[in-house]
C-alpha cells in the first residue's frame, strides 16, 4: 500500500495523522453499491464508525443513506448532504433534545429501543404536529461470536427491545398517534467474520417478520443492522470486504413479502481499510525481558487497542527496499501516554527499528479519529489525504 514516493511524502509531515487513501474508499464503495444493485436493498452507513468530512462526502455522493447514534451526527449527516429521507436513528439514550432535532429533519426512521421511548417521541412529536416513523429495535438474542465489548444482540446486552414486551410494545403504538411503525430493526453486534451469524439472524427475522404480519401489522422495512468484518491481519491481502457473499446471504435467507425493503447499517466494513494512522518511533528501550518502540501516537490517537485490545496490524515504512530483508526483532509498541493501557502490540515483529522511523498501524479508518482525545492536553489529531500527497 506504501510506495517509496508516499513514504518519502510521509517523512515531510509532522506525526502522529490519519492517512485516508481515497481511491480505496471509493473502490470499496462501489464495490458495496455493486453487491446491492441486484437486490434492491439500501444502505445507510454508520457515523459512528468515521464522520471525517471529506470521508462522508465520498459516502454521501455513492448514494448511501446515514445511520446516526447521536442529534449531533444527525445534524452533521444533513449539514455535509445525506437526504433526511434516508437518515436513521438509532440509541438506547435519546435524549429530548436529540429527538427534537432529528424531528425537525423529518428523518426516514428512529430505531426505538425501549416502550419508554415510544411515549416520549410520541409526546414530542405531538408538540411539533409531526407523525414520526419508527422501527422497533428487537434484541434478538444471536451470539455475533465477537468481542464482548461489541456485541450487541444477546439478552444480556442493554440493546434493543426484548422478544416478551413486543406484546406490550404493540398496545403502546396503538396508544401513540404521533408515530407510525414502519419496520422492525437489529444489530447483533460488530466485525462479524462467519457468515453463519448472519444466516441465524435471518431466521429470527423472519420469525418476527411472521409474528407481525399474524397480527394485521404488515411491515415496510427489515433493518438488520451491520457488523460485516474486514481483515485486520491481512489488510493488504484483502482491502474491500467480500460484500457480495454478505448480501448474497440475506438475499437467500431472508423471507421477504412483496414490496417489502431490506436495510442495513454498515460503518467498519466500508471504511476501515481506507485509514492507517502513521506514527514516528520517539525512543527505543531495549530490556531483558522486552523490547519497547515508543511512538509519539499514543491511545489518544487510536483507543482501539486499549478499549479492548483490539489487533491493528503493525509495519514499519522502509524508505530503502534493502531494509526489508533485515533480520526482525520483537518489540512492544506503545504510545507516550501516562497510561500502561497505551500500548498498540505486544511482541510485535519488525526490523530492527530507531529513532525518526516511521510506523504504519494499519486499518483504523474505523473507529479511530472518531475515538480521538485530549487526554494528556495532546494535540488536535492531524489528517492527511491521498490527494493531497505529492510523491
């Protein structure tokens, strides 16, 4: 991914930044719209995972909608473009203030997540004289077969409404005239790499889809979230997700009635490989037991790591080829941060490294700007995009 000329452009800038290679972004994108077009279905990409302007508008402009967490994102979803009509909103904690501002939008739908909630956007949508259109978030109970700290679909988890109230979900809808149920949605978590998952939450949709429909309630959509993996290990080796086996399984498991649409909410999948955070080694300390390489990126930059010791593969940018063949010592690479969480690998293998080299820590075009902090009164992250670069 790094020739001799972008790491040379690389040496001239000041570390930490974000790399944002567009042209990969774009392929994968089209890629995803691909994989879609045969199947009607419709994507809104998650904010969550990366609202770095120039990345939204790439987004914005292949025709995807927005799926939003917060009132602010919803803002920034309409400010950088996406039509409200295809922005949805998801949150076990909307608070009135978010409600309100994604009302004023008219948005396509808000993921409820709890009966409480009904009542409350009914009431606030009653004060505004607007009818708001709602999918009901059902928990599902599907082990996603990731990292606990993202899973998102088990009884255990605080999301989404459980199987036993939708009875008492169902009385409450008929008790709001403020909103109008469109569709049920689910999210059973994040980096999902057995398509076997995906397969065992269709047959929980179409159950609920069926249990529904015995009750006069004819559904317009089936929102089933996101969660498709990418390669953190091999980034190279597969830098856009296979997105035509993903649809490809909801196309065939899933049990649609006619005219009814099928929506998913991608974030990691669609802009992970994209970003790299690049880094400079400060200091090497060389012990009995460890090696470190000291980086001035730090948890600050790239929370990942830390939160939940999450793998970014970790390269070292040669600006001589001969280097590549040099023999590999083991190194943990950490941050500066006054934090023993602040470490990016433990022995990881590379060349022989020292003071001024550059680092590459790979795939975090997902979650890592947008994790960004002050922590330790450091600096405003930096990015830097691929055609800004002048090799």
């Amino acid at each position: 991914m790094f020739d001799a000329g972008l790491i040379a452009a690389f040496s001239r800038l000041e570390t930490p930044f974000y790399y944002y290679d567009l042209a990969l972004l774009q392929q994968t994108l089209e890629a995803a719209n691909d994989a879609i077009a045969p199947h009607g279905f419709h994507v809104h990409y998650a904010l969550k995972a990366n609202f770095n302007r120039r990345v939204l508008e790439l987004i914005r402009d292949a025709g995807f909608g927005a799926d939003c967490v917060s009132g602010n994102e919803v803002r920034k979803a309409v400010e950088i473009g996406f039509d409200p009509g295809k922005v949805v909103f998801a949150g076990v904690g909307k608070s009135d203030k978010e409600i309100r501002e994604a009302l004023s939008h008219d948005i396509f739908a808000f993921n409820v997540e709890s009966i409480a909630e009904l009542q409350i956007i009914d009431g606030l949508a009653a004060a505004v004289g607007k009818k708001a259109r709602v999918a009901l978030r059902i928990n599902p109970n599907v082990d996603a077969q990731t990292h606990h700290y993202i899973t998102t679909g088990l009884d255990e988890n605080k999301f989404g409404i459980a199987h036993w109230e939708l009875g008492e979900a169902i009385e409450m809808l008929r008790k709001c005239p403020h909103i109008e149920l469109i569709g049920i949605h689910f999210h059973i978590g994040s980096q999902i790499t057995d398509l076997n998952v995906f397969k065992s939450l269709c047959v929980k949709v179409n159950e609920l889809n069926n249990w529904f429909d015995e009750r006069g309630l004819r559904l317009r959509t089936l929102n089933v979230g996101g969660g498709l993996g990418v390669d953190y290990h091999q980034p190279d080796a597969h830098p856009v997700p296979d997105f035509q086996s993903y649809f490809a399984v909801f196309a065939e498991f899933l049990d649609r009635r006619p005219g009814q649409e099928v929506h998913f909410e991608l974030g990691r999948a669609l802009v992970s490989q994209c970003g790299s955070l690049i880094s400079r080694v400060l200091y090497v300390k060389n012990g009995i037991k460890k090696n470190f390489l000291i980086l001035d990126a730090g948890m600050t930059e790239l929370m990942r790591p830390a939160l939940y010791q999450a793998y970014h593969k970790i390269e070292k940018l040669h600006t001589d080829a001969n280097e590549a063949g040099q023999a590999q010592l083991h190194y943990d690479v950490v941050g500066p941060i006054c934090e023993s969480s602040d470490c990016f690998g433990k022995e990881v293998p590379l060349p022989k490294s020292a003071r001024g080299d550059l680092i590459a820590i790979r795939t975090a075009g997902a979650y890592g700007e947008v994790m960004a902090s002050h922590y330790n009164l450091r600096d405003e992250i930096r990015y830097v995009y691929s055609d800004q670069i002048n090799r």
